[in-house]
C-alpha cells in the first residue's frame, strides 16, 4: 500500500510530465480563457476536503481524462 506521500510524489510527476512547456498543446477555447475573459463564474467557492472527496467518489472512470489527462481512475486512487 503506498503512502499518501508516495500518492502526492507519483501525482505530482504525473502532472509535471503532462505540462512541459515543450509537451504542452493549448487549444483554442483554453487559450481564450487565458487571454479573455472567460465564461468561468468567479469567484470560486471555498470547500472542503470532504466535499473534494465526495465529488471524487462520484467520478464516473469510463469519462475520457480532461486537459491535464488525469481520468477519473487516478483521481479516484489518490483516496486509497
């Protein structure tokens, strides 16, 4: 069983590798975002860890990964 330190170092590779400045393909819609304003509602609410892990026991894993190309799987192994 590997500790949430382990959990923490394994994800955080994961999300530096997907991020490179040399890796990194930003579509249109995201680089709109970044250079107006975007259709995001601000500020963003406050919450909780139990509600971050609410939200992530609901995951659906067959859903494709988003931008940062972490799937629901892995986001659902950070809670074990």
């Amino acid at each position: 069983m590997r500790s949430d330190k382990d959990k923490a170092n394994v994800f955080a590779t994961n999300l530096a590798d997907v991020f490179r400045a040399e890796q990194a393909h930003i579509d249109d819609d995201v680089e709109d975002c970044i250079t107006a304003p975007c259709h995001m509602s601000l500020p963003i609410r406050a919450f909780t860890p139990a509600e971050v892990k609410a939200e992530l026991t609901r995951l659906n894993t067959r859903k494709a990964p988003g931008y940062d190309l972490i799937s629901g799987q892995i986001l659902k192994q950070l809670l074990f």
